[in-house]
C-alpha cells in the first residue's frame, strides 16, 4: 500500500538493509494499572535501547546506506539524538561526520556525538540555528546532507519501526508517539496507514504539528519545552504533513509537569530510563489526554534514553 513515496515494500527492503545494523528493540508488557491508570493492556516500545540511544539511529543507517555518499561524507544538524545516531552510524560505516548541535544539547548528546569521533560544533541556542549552519558547511564542503526528519530515506527508516511493532505486537488497537520535527510519527504512520489508531503527542511549549495542522500546512511554531533538545525543531517536515493529515488520527499537548511526571512513572513503575522526549508519549496517557477503553489494547513508543537523569560516574 503507498502512502505518498513511503510504501510498504521499500521499508521492508529498508528493514533487511538495516537489520545487521540496528537493534530489535523489546518491549515490555504491562498494565495501565501498574502505572496508577485504569486497567488496561499497555504495550511499552523500548526504543531508548536502540543503538546511540534513541530510534534516530533507524534514519541514520537508511540514510548512510541508501545514499551514494561523497569521500568528504557527511553532515547533519540535530538537537542530539540524531547527531548521536549520525556519528554512530558512521564510525560503525567506516564515513566521515561533522555534526552541528545548539547549546541546548544535552551533555549526555554531546558526550555520545564525541565518543563517536564525529567532529562536533555548536552553534547557536536552538536547532534552527544549528540547521542553516549545518547547510552552509554542506555548500561550502560538499558533505551530504542527513537531515534529521525531512529526507524520504529518514522516513523510511524510521517506518521500520512500525514494521517491527507490527510484528511484535499485531493485537494493538491504538499507539502514542512523540511528535519533533515528525519524522518518527510519519514513518510510523505511513506504515500502518490507518491500520491501527496513532496519536502523537508533543509540548505544550513546542506544538509543531499541533500548529501545522491548524494551518493546514508546516509553519513556524514555539520551541520552548524541557524536551526542547529533541521535540522541538521550530516546523514539521514537509514529507511528513500529508501523512499526518491522512492518518495520524489527533495530536495531544502535554505540559513540561506533566513530561517530567511521565520520567518518573517509567523509572518508578518499570525501571525504565527515558529523556523527556522519549518520555512525551507516555505522558499523554499519565496526564489523561488519552484516555483508553478497558479492553483497548495501547502501545507507547518510548523513543529515547540519553539524559543525565542518571549518572554512574564516580
């Protein structure tokens, strides 16, 4: 089935390009009620243990392997957890990165980026600003650009994980995604094609998609959320919009409170470690902006993990 140039049978040839390349991530299989919600089957997608982190590494191969890339390589904006998949995936690819970031990254991001050997600036406070410097390197060095959300190859590659959860679990009625710049939410959806019920879910403080379909079309949109690092890039892509209009079915806003309350719930509740971002999805059910039937059968994608919530060294 074709959902504008995102079908089935090229994320399938995504999937078996990828698959010595990524991780099958788990999930975990709960209750509402384990989380002090009413009861009801609650699918949870373990993505934050994708490799580098977060499901960005999904794109960062598609992109890396489906495109002829130039001997200068390659070069990617991100607020950090694509930058961290980009250099991920290229030192595994033996390729050249330099990756742009703003000084909202986290530590953890940066810390990730570096230990990849990518070579890292920072520039400017939010990842708009990171973005336009990215591109002038791109047409100054002629490095391929990786876009973190709006190139087909990032959407296809992300697809893949509706493809796996399609697998791993078949029974689900409705899942909850987090929604940046859309790249995650349209693969997904393009996958499922209105199979299954997807909402997303995204800030308050950065309603991207919230504002673009108000509008009728991408436009400029606030960037202010502790989840700003990764769920808030100022616009949704272009590729994405008409996905979402077709079938992303409604788009929840939660509040910062309301993220960091869904941080806790996940550690409290599972041991699970996520971001504020990978935690937003999670957040529009433990907030009630989604409130499930009892038999409803509810999957969450929790899309990453790189935070300093939690911090071993000594």
């Amino acid at each position: 089935m074709s959902v504008g140039t995102i079908d089935r049978a090229r994320v399938e040839h995504a999937y078996a390009l990828l698959g010595r390349h990524i991780r099958v991530t788990p999930l975990l299989r709960a209750d509402g009620a384990d989380f002090g919600l009413s009861s009801f089957p609650l699918t949870l997608k373990l993505e934050q243990l994708q490799h580098a982190g977060s499901f960005k590494a999904r794109g960062a191969f598609a992109q890396l392997l489906m495109r002829e890339l130039p001997d200068v390589g390659v070069v990617a904006a991100s607020g950090g957890n694509h930058g961290a998949a980009v250099a991920f995936a290229a030192m595994r690819l033996g390729v050249r990165a330099k990756v742009f970031v703003p000084s909202i990254s986290s530590p953890t991001k940066i810390a990730r980026i570096r230990s990849s050997g990518a070579e890292l600036a920072v520039v400017g406070e939010r990842y708009a600003e990171a973005l336009a410097a990215s591109e002038d390197w791109a047409a100054q060095s002629g490095a391929l650009q990786v876009h973190a959300f709006d190139q087909l190859e990032t959407l296809v590659g992300q697809a893949t994980i509706g493809l796996e959860l399609a697998t791993q679990a078949p029974e689900l009625d409705t899942i909850l995604v987090p929604v940046g710049g859309g790249g995650l939410i349209g693969g997904i959806a393009a996958w499922y094609a209105s199979g299954v019920r997807v909402i997303g879910v995204e800030p308050e403080g950065a309603p991207t998609l919230t504002e673009a379909l108000k509008a009728g079309r991408p436009v400029d949109a606030p960037t202010d959320s502790i989840a700003a690092d990764s769920l808030a890039p100022r616009r949704v892509g272009e590729l994405m919009f008409p996905i979402a209009q077709k079938h992303v079915d409604r788009v929840l806003l939660v509040s910062d409170a309301a993220i960091h309350d869904a941080q806790e719930a996940l550690w409290d509740g599972a041991r699970i470690v996520a971001e504020p971002g990978g935690a937003a999805a999670f957040a529009g059910l433990l907030s009630g902006g989604y409130k499930p039937a009892r038999t409803e059968r509810v999957g969450v994608l929790v899309s990453g993990g790189n935070t300093t919530a939690v911090d071993f060294r000594r």
